[in-house]
C-alpha cells in the first residue's frame, strides 16, 4: 500500500511510527523504491557526481531534477522543486550514478534540460504542504457527487495537491472521452483552487492506490513493476489455467500481469511435447489429445467411441505412434504403452517429501484423555468431617434420604436378588456386601 494510504493524520506525509523518515525499505514506505548500492562506494579521481535526482511524490509519482545549487542530499529529505506555478514538495528517493540509469530507463535524456530543485524544504513549507494533503480526501468525496450529479461516466480515482496548495490534479478513470468542461468550472467554484484534469488506466489507478491481491501480497504493480505489459488470454491456455474472468482478472479488472511471469517458462516446455491436437491411429481406434502435463512429459488420450477412459502417455511414446502413423501404420492399441502409475496408498507415501515442513494440521490439538475402566456409577465414601460446616447438615440429611428410599425398596432388590421366569426367585450374591453368605444352590423357594 502507499505511504499516503497509511499516513492519515500523520505529519510530513510519512507513516506514523516511521522512525527513518518514510525510507525504512519497506513496500509501504519505499514504493517503487530502487536499492542504491552505489551508496557506499567512491567515484573514481577526478569525476564530479552526477548533478541529478529522483524526487517522489504522491503514490510513488517520480520525477527528475537538476541539482543546481550543489546541494549536500540523501534519501529522504524533503525538499522544494520547481513547478508550474509555483513549486512543489518531495522526497528524494535516488541519487548519484544510478539516477542516470533511470533516466535512459524511463528515456530520458541525462543531458538534457530538466526542471530545477530549489531547496531543501522549511518547516512553513512542510506546514503548507501537510494542510494541502489533509484536504484531499474530503475533496475527493465532493469531487465525486458533482461528477454524479452531471450524469459523468467517470470514476475520480484520487486527488493529488502541489506541495504549496496552489493547484490540485484530479486523476480519473472512463471508458470513453468525457467532456468535464462543466465539471471543471464547478470544481473551481466549489475549491477555489486551480484544477488540472488527468485520464489514467485502469492498471496505473491500481498501481496509485495499491491493495492486496489474491496471492496475498500487496500488488506487483503498487510495489516493484514500473512497465505494464499487455496480457493475453493465450498466456493462461498455455499454462493451462481455467478461463475464469474472476480468477484470472486483478483488481484493476484486467488480466493479471503475474500470468507473464512464468510464460516464457511454460513455452520452451511446450517445444518439445506434441501439439493438443494430436490425433494417434490405432486398430483399436482413433485416440484424441485429452490433456497434458508439460513439466512430466505425459499426455493422456482417449478413444472417440469412449472418452470416458484415458490413457497415459510418455510424450516420447507419442512421437514414436505419429511417426508410424505417418508411414500408415497402426499400432494395435493405446493399453500397450500406458505408463504404470502408483496407486496404492503406500507408493503415494514413498514419493511424498515433506519438503517445506507441513506436519499434520491436529498436531497442536490437546490429546483426549482415556477414561480408566471401572465402575462408572461407584460414588466415593464422604466423611462427615469433609466439607465446611454450612454443607455438613444438607450432606446428612441427603444421606439420610438415600438410606430411608433404600429400606423402602422391595426385599428382592435389596438382597440384590434377580427375579426369572417360571415363578422361579434364585438368589444371588450381593455385589455391595463387603460380606456375602454363601447360598446353596439347589435351595429354591416354590410358589
């Protein structure tokens, strides 16, 4: 995300608790930010250091300047250059060498002219400068209801104020040409300020906003990549992804530029395999090209009387079958050249690596605890002396309870005795006498 998207109601323009002034190199502070290793390193006898320097704005906005006045500078001081009208407020992102290699990066002339660095900034410009960026996001809210209100097809994506308050640029977005000459007198009645107008991409109001994209890292676009190069839809039918609008498309709307990053990867794996339409002559019957996998090499083909059943192929098999086919000769069947592949439980195993240190997911969940066997409904003697003495009298009186209900039961249940069938009563032994008599068996109590 930009500096500006967390630097609210900070100071300066820089985030709160950045202790290096908005350069503490990370994304946040430091977008589209360039690693100077020339930094530590002397020029040799005799050369002057190059006279030029990249100031950052708003959104990681960059430009370049000429250091006139030889002044003594380092990332991230603040400083005032030149603008038309009046002057603008940034922070030097690069000097040195490498700012060269940006210009001719971006084509831009070393030699040639380039607006002047007045200064480094005062705290009044820097006051200025913080109470300009303060009104940009209330502006923005009203810069947006006159646009409606005009019935625009027109999106006002942000607002960027010059660092002494004299002028705003309004950055929007349309699909077509839009005529805002209304709009802009509205604006400069409504502001008082001079207004400037400026069409922007969707890829570039992306990149000036900055976001999270499904990756889970903040954009590409917002962080490190300068040039945005055109992205086709072939980029993701090589690399066999799901034509899937919402899948495939960022947050700009468009097709992510992250389907480049690996193409050129997928195309020399692709020279060497087979074309999708390959088409394998067998007695069997003809075999269609159902899918592919580039890296392993394999390709999987089913009859056309039964698509339901593929087979798997080595890509080298599949040559060797094309080459007969084209001297007219058939192969008897696709099941001669099927590769064996490990299907029991064991063999997955085997070739499993846990290379980045993924372990069970109930690792960390607490062990249930085995219950002991026993009595479930034993109940533990309590002593009387046990307990405070506000629950010494409820305890005796619960167990007086339970000795009365236990006298009132039937004789049967209180000797423990089991009653059978056939009018027949057997006594047992009493499990809770400690001291059971021993009854005979042969003694039976007729009806």
């Amino acid at each position: 995300m930009a500096c500006t998207n967390c630097s609210t109601g900070s100071k300066d323009g820089t985030p709160r608790g950045c202790k290096n002034n908005g350069t503490c190199g990370t994304d946040s502070c430091n977008k589209l930010s360039v690693f100077d290793w020339l930094s530590n390193m002397s020029l040799p006898g005799g050369q002057a250091p190059f006279d030029g320097v990249e100031v950052r704005f708003k959104n990681g906005r960059k430009e370049f300047y000429r250091n006139t006045e030889n002044l003594t500078l380092s990332i991230g001081d603040i400083v005032a250059t030149e603008a038309s009208p009046g002057h603008d407020i940034g922070i030097i992102s690069l000097t040195g060498e490498l700012v060269k290699i940006q210009m001719k990066k971006k084509g831009v002339n070393p030699e040639g002219e380039m607006p002047k660095l007045y200064r480094k900034a005062s705290q009044k410009d820097i006051d200025v400068w913080r109470e300009a960026r303060d009104r940009e996001e209330p502006m923005k809210v009203i810069a947006r209801e006159l646009a409606i209100r005009l019935n625009l097809e027109m999106k006002i994506s942000d607002i960027e104020f010059q660092g002494d308050g004299s002028k705003a640029t309004f950055y929007y977005t349309a699909n077509d040409r839009v005529d805002f000459r209304q709009l802009i007198k509205d604006y400069a009645r409504e502001f008082g300020i001079r207004i400037e107008m400026k069409q922007v991409g969707f890829r570039q109001e992306a990149s000036r906003l900055g976001g999270v994209g499904s990756c889970g890292r903040e954009l590409c676009c917002s962080t490190w990549l300068t040039d945005f190069r055109s992205v086709n839809t072939s980029a993701a039918r090589y690399q066999q992804l799901s034509l899937n609008p919402q899948k495939l498309a960022g947050q700009c709307g468009k097709l992510k530029c992250c389907l480049n990053y690996e193409l050129d990867t997928y195309l020399d794996a692709i020279k060497g395999l087979p074309d999708l339409d390959t088409k394998l002559y067998t007695e069997k019957g003809d075999a269609y090209c159902q899918k592919v996998d580039i890296f392993k090499g394999h390709m999987w083909f089913a009859y056309a009387n039964d698509t339901a059943h593929w087979h798997m192929i080595s890509a080298e098999q599949v040559k060797e079958i094309v080459e007969l086919n084209k001297n007219r000769q058939k192969v008897a069947s696709l099941e001669d050249f099927v590769l064996e592949v490990a299907t029991s439980e064991e063999e997955v195993e085997k070739n499993f690596q846990n290379a980045v240190g993924q372990d069970s997911l109930t690792r960390f969940d607490k062990p249930k605890r085995r219950k002991k066997p026993g009595n479930k409904n034993k109940k533990h003697p309590v002593t009387a002396e046990a307990g405070t003495k506000e629950e010494r009298p409820a305890r005796e009186k619960h167990n007086r309870d339970n000795s009365n209900n236990n006298n009132n039961a039937p004789k049967a249940a209180r000797e423990g005795g089991k009653p059978h069938g056939g009018g027949k009563n057997k006594k047992f032994r009493n499990k809770n006498n400690n001291n059971p008599k021993k009854q005979n068996p042969g003694n039976e109590n007729k009806a």
